[in-house]
C-alpha cells in the first residue's frame, strides 16, 4: 500500500496525470475505497486471476482509456501502447524508440514471410 499512497501523492502533486498500479487483486475493495476518497478517477482491469491494473488520474486521460481496450495491454496496437506510455509519463525518447523498434519488427517480419512465402 506505500507504493499506491506514493502514486496518489504524486497525481495529487501534479508530478504525473495519470498512474498505472498493479496490485493484488484481493486488495480492490481497498485501493477503491482510497481512490474514492480523495475522488480520483479510476478504470480497474483484472490481470490473470490473482492481480489487477487500477489506471488512476485525471479524467480526461481515464476518458482516453475507455476508448482503448487496456484489459489485455499486450493487444494494444503500436499507436497506443505509445499513446498510453506517453501518458504515463514514460521516457518520450523511449517511447518513439519502442515505437519504431515495434513497427521496424512487424515490417521485417512482413519481409520475411514475402521471402519465403
């Protein structure tokens, strides 16, 4: 819990717009009940059967977040795995070298299969 107390603090200092919190599932009611209380926003996704993903900020990025599917972050298209990092606060240079490695690999993976296909 000192990790989310960490992340609320720093939402409510302006440090970070939006915080992505992997947690023990059984803990919800209680994450819920903090978020609740200082009225943050907040999407909680299930992650397996033992953890769940609590997205937590400003309601417009949560807003953003219902239009992007976060309940399995490995099905995020390229676009928004960089969109979501970005909002995260992730390094942006890092951000745009994932971004290219991502698309560079799907592109010689697309060159690979028209050599041998």
């Amino acid at each position: 819990m000192e990790v989310l107390t960490h992340h609320i603090y720093e939402y409510k200092k302006g440090l970070r717009n939006l915080v992505l919190h992997t947690t023990d599932a059984m803990l919800e009611d209680v994450v819920i009940s903090r978020l609740e209380k200082h009225e943050i926003p907040y999407i909680i996704e299930k992650v397996g059967e033992k953890s769940i993903n609590i997205f937590f900020g400003n309601s417009i990025c949560i807003d953003v977040l219902k239009y992007i599917k976060t309940s399995d972050l490995s099905t995020l298209s390229d676009e928004e795995d960089f969109m979501l990092g970005i909002m995260l606060g992730y390094d942006r240079l890092k951000q745009c070298e994932r971004y290219v490695g991502r698309k560079n690999g799907k592109l010689n993976l697309t060159l690979r299969q028209e050599l041998v296909g």
